[in-house]
C-alpha cells in the first residue's frame, strides 16, 4: 500500500507517517519501481500499536521503547502515567472551578476579570494579611465570585480573616446561602461551626431557615450559635437550647439575654419560664447551674416568674434563695 491508502485506512495522516519514518518508529517495507514508499500488513498493524500507545500519553521515545526493546515492561511506566493524568486532570478541574466562579460572577469587562483573578490569587495565599485584604476588598462590592468566598470562608483557620470573609459574604446575602447549605452538611464539625457561623452574619429569611436546621446539629457549638442567633431573630425555636446554655455555663450571660428579650414577648413568656424551671427541678443540675437559671428569671416579666422566684426564695440552697430574695425585691421596687 501506498502513504496515501495507509492514511485513509489508519486515520493517520501522511505527514505524521512521515514524522514517524523521521524518528524511526516507522520503516516501510518497501519501495515502489518510481521510489514510493510502500506499506505491508505489519506496518499498519504496527501504526495502530503506536497510535493505541500514544493514546495512553506515552511519548514518542517510550513508544519506541515499548515496542522494540524486549526488556521493556509497562509497570514502572504505568504508574508514572497515572500519577501524571490525574496531576493533569487536577490542573484541569482547578481552571474549570476558576473559570466557572468567574463565569458565575459575571464580570462587565475585562478589567472585572483581571480583578476578579487577582482576587482569587489573593484568597489562595499563604499569608494570612493577603487572604484578609482580598477578603475586605472583596465586601466593598463589584462582581464577586462568591463560590470561592464560601470555600474560603469554610477553611479559613485564622481568626481576623474568617472575620473579614464572613463580613464579605454578608454583603452578598442570599447569594452564599447555597454553598453555606453545603457547608453545613460536611461530615466535619469545625466546617459547620464556620459555616453556621457565616450564615448568622446573614438577615435574610433563607438564612434564619438555615439557622433553625442548625438546631438539630449533632455538634454542640454549632447548635449553641445557631441559638443565639436565632433568639435574637425572636424565633422561639431556640429556647430549650439557650436553657441549657445557662445551666452549662457556655456564653450563658448571652443566652440570658437574649431569653430576657425573646420573654418581652408575652406568649413566649412563660414558655421560657417553665424551661428554666424544668432545669431547676432536675437533680443533676449543680448548685451554681441553679443560680444561673434562677438569676435568668430576673429580667424575665410577668407572674408567672415572679411565683417561680417567690418560690426559689425558699430553696434549701442558700445561694439560690437569696439570690431569688433578691430578684423579687428588685422586681418589686421596679
């Protein structure tokens, strides 16, 4: 067969035959009575290895190698090529994320993209005073890739930039609800503390939704913040968790305060009363648990917290009952 039959049989053109006659991958057979070059059976057979081996990603030189050296195994080979097809597809999937936050925050011009890249370099850094200056520029508005903003924030281990990337994601509002939804389903508990910990910067309803799901988190500190939050929403949800913030002595002058202005609700009132005195009334609860519940009781109005600490006046704990002394008499003056 001629070059030209050979290439139309094969799929390889004829000036890459050539190319491989050139490196010594390729030796017709023959030549024609005019000095054509003329191809056997085996040649073709032998294009086809060369081409199922370069489909592979081994080089030229390899492929030689493969076929014309007997010592030659695949093995060590192989495993050079797996480990740099999947450093590849890594490189590949990076600039596809890349391209798709850029897509996604649909920059103007190409001034916007050059910003936006620069800004996705910064967010990557090592050092922690580049990630905060992105993050800051990054809330002073202009297209935003908020994606990358959630991942960062989702990560970010050092105090005063997870301060600026919660700030920044709070200026893009619903816009990050999604990827912080995301967040806090991840396996890992410190992920959903600073994802819960973004949403809470958050006002909208998608956010207090978020928040209200957070409730049942099997970490403690992710349901302690989501309380917080929420009783500050006025959602009373958060009451039986803000109780027992207070008996536990975890940010338990907040949650008193914020169980103090949920209580200005007169329906929630007594709701929050009977939970403070649920946890009064359970013996394993220690004495200074009992004197924090009872000193929430203080700010929260109506009669029915006026019995309870006309009630805890009495207790056996000495403490608990002057400090309820205390209150009544306060409540009275006032």
């Amino acid at each position: 067969m001629l070059i030209g039959d050979v290439a139309r049989r094969s799929g390889v053109s004829a000036r890459m035959l050539r190319h491989y006659e050139s490196l010594g991958l390729l030796r017709p057979t023959g030549r024609t009575g005019a000095g054509y070059r003329e191809y056997s059976n085996a040649d073709v057979r032998r294009i086809f290895h060369i081409e199922s081996l370069r489909s592979l990603g081994l080089p030229l030189r390899d492929v030689a190698r493969a076929l014309d050296e007997p010592g030659f195994t695949p093995s060590g080979l192989i495993e050079t090529l797996v480990r740099q097809t999947r450093e590849r597809i890594a490189a590949e999937t990076e600039l596809l994320t890349r391209l798709k936050r850029i897509g996604a925050a649909e920059p103007p011009g190409w001034e916007d993209v050059l910003r936006i890249v620069a800004l996705l370099n910064a967010l990557a850094s090592e050092s922690a005073g580049k990630r905060q200056r992105a993050a800051l520029s990054a809330a002073e508005g202009g297209a935003v890739p908020v994606e990358a903003l959630v991942e960062a924030a989702l990560s970010e281990t050092e105090p005063n930039v997870a301060g600026a990337l919660r700030w920044a994601l709070a200026q893009s509002g619903e816009a990050a609800l999604a990827g912080l939804a995301h967040g806090l389903e991840s396996p890992a508990a410190e992920v959903r503390r600073r994802a819960v910990q973004s949403v809470v910067e958050i006002p909208d309803h998608g956010a207090t939704v978020l928040l209200q799901g957070a409730l049942a988190d099997p970490d403690l500190g992710v349901r302690r913040c989501a309380a917080l939050a929420l009783g500050a929403r006025g959602v009373a949800d958060a009451v039986p968790t803000l109780t027992d913030m207070i008996a536990d002595e975890a940010n338990d002058v907040e949650a008193a305060d914020v169980l103090s202005a949920l209580a200005s609700d007169p329906s929630l009132a007594d709701r929050i009363v009977a939970g403070l005195v649920g946890r009064l009334g359970n013996k394993a609860v220690g004495p200074s648990a009992r004197l924090r519940l009872a000193q929430a009781l203080a700010d929260i109005p109506g009669s029915t917290a006026s019995r309870v600490l006309a009630d805890l006046s009495r207790d056996e704990d000495r403490a608990v009952a002057l400090t309820a002394a205390y209150v009544l008499e306060l409540r009275d003056t006032r």
